[in-house]
C-alpha cells in the first residue's frame, strides 16, 4: 500500500499546485459570463432605440441562436435612411469623447490591446479601461458603427483577471495567465464557443503557429464558466443555425483550395484597409475626441451609398453595426442575395469596419471578421455552384469555410478559428475542409496581421526574454568557472574595525568572508556596513567583525547554477557571495563577483570572444 500513498501524495501535491490559479481563473470566468449578458442587453437596447425606433433599421433575419428581448417594443414604422448618417456619428462622438477623457487604451479593438499587455506591460490593465469599453463599444456598435462584440468582452474578461492578480498580490506570470484566460473566456461565452476561447487565448499571441501553453489549462476553466453563466441566459443552441451540410469527397478540395487563395486575398485587403485608415486618422488635424465621430459619419455615408446605389436594398445595410443577418441569410440560402451582393457587403464591411475602429471607435474585429469572410465566401460559393454544381453541391458550405479561412489568415490563428467557426455553426462535418481552407489560407497569407501587438513567437516576447536567458544560466554551474583558493583578507570575528578597513580596501571584492578558525562561515562584511562605523572615533577600539557582519545571507556551493546564483545575488543585494564547499559544513573556498556570472552567461551563449 505504501505505492499507493505515495502516488496519492505526488497527486495531491500536483493538484494544489493548480488549484489555486484554476479557482481563480472559475471567477474570471464568471465576471467574463456576466460582462457578456451585460453587454448584450445593453448593445441590443442601444441598437433597438437608436437604429430601429428612431431610423427605422431593424436586421433580419438575425441569428437563430440569438435570444429575442421580448420586453422591447416591435419597430413598426418604415425605414428613414438619412437619419444612418446622424445616429452613427453622434454614437462615435460620445464614444470618443468617453474613451479618450477616461481611458484611451480603449480605444479600437480590445483583443490588440490585451495581446499589448501581455507581452509588454506584464498583464497589467487598469481597472477602469472594462468599464470605460463596455459602454463605448455598446454606444458605437448600437448606433451602427461597425464592428463586434468579442473584442469589448474580451477586454473586461482581461481586465478583471489583472484587476484579480493585482488584489492578490500574484506574480507578474500568473497575472497574465489570468488576464488571457479572462480574454479567452469573453469570445467563449458571446460566441457559444468555450473550446475556441481556450485555443483562441493561447493561439492568439503570436503570429507563427506557435501556443502558450500555460494559458490553455486556466483560460479552459474560464471558457466553460463564462459560457455557463452567458448560456443559462442566451440558451445552448449555436449562434448559427445551418442546414444539413457534408463533405462529398476529395475532388470538392479543388474549389476550396480557390477558397483559400481567395480568403488570403480578402485578408490583404483588410489588414491593408484597416491600418491605412488607422494611420490616416492619425494624422487627421482634427482632436481625436472627434475622430470616431468622423469615422461613424464616413461609415454612415458607405452604408447609405450602397444602399442607393444596390436599389435600396436593406440587406445591403449589413456593412452596418454587427451584420451577422447576412451571414444567416446566405446560410439558408435566401434567393434574394446574390453574388454581386454578397461581395459587395464583404468589401463594404472591410471599409465600414476599417473606418469605425481605425478612426479610435470601440469594439472588435472578429465579428466583422465572420461577415467579411462569410459573405466572400458565400460570393464565390454561388458563383462555384453555377459554374459547377457537382463539385460545389451547396453555397454554403463556403460561408461557413469562408468564415475560418479568412480569419485564419486575417489573425494568424488558423486552429482557434477552425474551432470557433464550427462551434459557431454545429457544423462539424466541415471540419475537413475547414481545416484544409484554414491551412492553406494562413500559408497563403502576408506576414501582416489584424492583430498589430502579436509577435512572432515566444522567443520574441518580452514576457519570456527572461525565461529563456535562466534557461542558459540553468545549464552551468558555480564550478566550471570558479577555482576554490584561500585568502588571507578573509575576515574573522574579532578583527578590528580598523583590519576590516584594510583588508577591504586591498581586497579585489566588495564583500568578504567573515570565518572561524576552520574557514566555516560565519557572515559577511561589505564597505557599506564598515563606513558609517568608521565615522565613530569614540567606538572604533570597540567594534569587531561580527558585530557589523550580516549573517542573513545565503551562500553559494560549487553545484549552485547561475539562475539560482542569479537569484541569491538579487536576494542579498550585494555585488559579491562566498562560496562554501557544502551547506553543511559551511567552509568557505572562495569568492564569486556578480559580473562574472553575466560574464560566463556571454561565454556560454556567444564564446570566448565576447568577453574579451
């Protein structure tokens, strides 16, 4: 039995190694759920007053998995199309007014700005930034501005794990653990989507296909909790709804290897589009208080142009607010929306989309990300399906691999997006050609991502730089550049204050060895603590060395490591420790300088030449 206790007893260990950060990131999760139900009547309230009871704009048909806000009164009245110009712009004005007094790191997009505190600001957010995006996203989204709702959700998923890790006084790693679980957690719940949340918030960071594995765990907590509490309120059918759909065969890879090609080129239009209206906007002579509210404005002008322009068709209006009634429509294969419509609503939103959040308006780009993908796809779906019906039985099959494909390429996350899109849909019979549109469409694509704060991988994140340098330090020990000698500076404990002054001073090192008369190690002595005993002439006679001699400190051994060296250093705040034979025994062997341990880093990494 005793190879059961012991088993039970490396588990139990294991487990209360996790506990605490899994419980920690089940309460992100909750914030994260709540923050979702939140947003969602407030964007839907907003959206109803402002663009149905007032312009006249109601979208349909909306997601089937959507919940309907029964309590909300029936728009009744017909469409007043001009009024699309004022209530987006007066939207992007309190929003920008909003954000740019209280917090402008809420400005645009929010999933960017929590990929920028991960790697750069140690997964700090301030408190006030969800507050501030929930209520500036739910303006501008509701007043028509284009753009979506997981990047708002994500921030205050985020921002509470910070605020969380900050009251907890953890470590800078485990703040941002939670802070990307908290991201992860907001696109589980307002896409029904927890296993994409988690792979989205450990995908998400970098733009090669590269994890950070010790998010997915704590944000695979967090997704679940979020998309329970959000889905005891939405209910538990996808945000889609999709008819009976399969893959036929190897011979349908053809058109969708078009499909990718395609997407990839879509994803250059709108990386380009959205970071050339950015820079724009910057340099526009105009307060950028007011910016998002000449960015609504211009969006009002795209969206009423198209719609003139297409025969007042509303469907068109789609390049509006979130747009997803066009992504239902083309999955249900509504006759009244071509091809010339279903592009000209993805273009229109990589425009609409570009000058919303590039102008410093809040809200995401992943769900404008979903139409823009969805309606390309559909567009070329349609046109696959006349040319050859065969091999493209059903259109949409192509919104729904369009979506993942153009994201994919878009954010350089090809599995996440794989993942959220079928969850997103219930349509997992398309996972083989998702995954293969998915693939070839990230390959396909430019180094530019929608996502500006990723980086290339986890070597280049400052978040790891010094995880990467203690790796090195870990691999050499005090041993293979220290030689064990004994000095006659070393101090004892009764030398006087006048012997510490001297050996000190002619000694190469700013500390010494305080020992017995076995060389065992009593304490240490640096200049600092001898000085301002030095200024006492009335007591020099009468203080020794161990009277001054720091004893708190830890000494080193021939097999410490540098990164634990490395750590001692830091802990002793001295720029010199002995080294002792064992802990023990405690006999000192020698000295080791601080520098010499940057030293034989640069040697190990670089060679000899770099010391010189």
């Amino acid at each position: 039995m005793k190879w059961f206790h012991k088993i039970l007893g490396l588990g139990s260990r294991r487990i209360r190694g996790h506990v605490r950060i899994l419980g920690f990131a089940a309460l992100v999760g909750v914030v994260a759920g709540l923050a979702g139900i939140a947003f969602y009547i407030a964007t839907r309230v907003v959206e109803h007053y402002a663009l149905g009871m007032l312009a006249g704009y109601s979208p349909e048909p909306a997601p089937l998995g959507e919940p309907s806000l029964t309590w909300l009164a029936e728009v009744t009245h017909p469409l007043y199309p001009w009024l699309l110009l004022v209530i987006p712009t007066l939207g992007g004005l309190i929003s920008g007014v909003l954000v740019f007094t209280l917090a402008p790191e809420a400005e645009g997009h929010g999933t960017d700005g929590v990929i920028a505190a991960y790697h750069y600001r140690q997964g700090q957010i301030r408190p006030r930034v969800p507050l501030v995006k929930i209520v500036t996203s739910a303006v501008t989204l509701g007043t028509g501005g284009s753009g979506g709702c997981e990047g708002p959700i994500a921030q205050i998923g985020a921002g509470f794990g910070s605020l969380f890790a900050n009251l907890l006084r953890l470590r800078a790693a485990d703040r941002r653990v939670l802070m990307a679980a908290g991201m992860g957690a907001g696109i589980a719940a307002v896409f029904r989507a927890p296993l994409a949340g988690t792979m989205f918030a450990a995908e998400v960071l970098y733009r090669s296909p590269e994890f950070e594995p010790e998010v997915i765990i704590p944000a695979g907590i967090a997704s679940i909790v979020s998309y329970c509490v959000f889905g005891m309120f939405t209910g538990w059918e996808p945000l889609f709804r999709i008819p009976s759909l399969a893959f036929n065969g190897p011979m349908e890879l053809g058109p969708y290897l078009l499909l990718a090609l395609f997407m990839a080129v879509l994803a250059f239009l709108y990386t380009r589009c959205f970071y050339g209206c950015k820079r724009a906007f910057d340099r526009l002579p105009v307060s950028r208080h007011f910016r998002p509210a000449v960015g609504a404005f211009l969006t009002g002008v795209v969206g009423l142009s198209l719609y003139f322009v297409l025969g007042r068709q509303e469907k068109v209006l789609a390049v509006l607010a979130f747009g997803y009634s066009a992504i239902q429509g083309a999955m249900t294969r509504d006759t009244e929306i071509s091809a010339v419509l279903l592009l000209t609503i993805a273009l229109g939103k990589i425009l609409t989309t570009s000058l919303t959040i590039g102008s410093g308006g809040s809200g995401g780009v992943f769900g404008p990300s979903i139409v823009i993908g969805g309606c390309g796809g559909g567009a070329l779906g349609v046109v696959l399906h006349n040319l050859w019906p065969g091999l493209v039985p059903h259109p949409a099959t192509f919104v729904i691999v369009g979506m993942a494909g153009f994201f994919a390429a878009a954010a350089k996350t090809p599995f996440s997006t794989l993942i959220i899109v079928s969850e997103l849909t219930g349509g997992y019979s398309l996972l083989l050609p998702s995954l293969w549109v998915c693939a070839l469409s990230f390959i396909l694509s430019d180094e530019e991502s929608i996502y500006s704060s990723q980086v290339t991988s986890r070597a280049r994140s400052p978040a790891h730089q010094g995880t990467y340098v203690r790796e090195v330090l870990a691999g050499i020990r005090i041993s293979e550049f220290f030689s064990a000698h004994r000095s006659a500076a070393w101090l004892h404990p009764d030398d006087s204050l006048d012997t510490m002054l001297a050996r000190l001073t002619a000694a190469p090192y700013e500390v010494l060895p305080v020992v017995d008369g076995e060389d065992r190690l009593r304490g240490v002595i640096g200049l600092e603590e001898v000085h301002p005993a030095s200024g006492e002439p009335a007591l020099k006679s009468l203080i020794l060395a161990e009277d001054l001699m720091r004893v708190d400190v830890r000494p080193l051994t021939p097999d410490t490591t540098l990164d634990h060296a490395l750590e001692l250093f830091v802990e002793s705040d001295l720029l010199a420790l002995p080294v002792v034979n064992d802990l023990e025994q405690r006999r000192v062997v020698g000295m080791v300088r601080r520098r010499e341990i940057s030293s034989a880093y640069l040697r190990h990494v670089h060679g000899p030449a770099s010391t010189e």
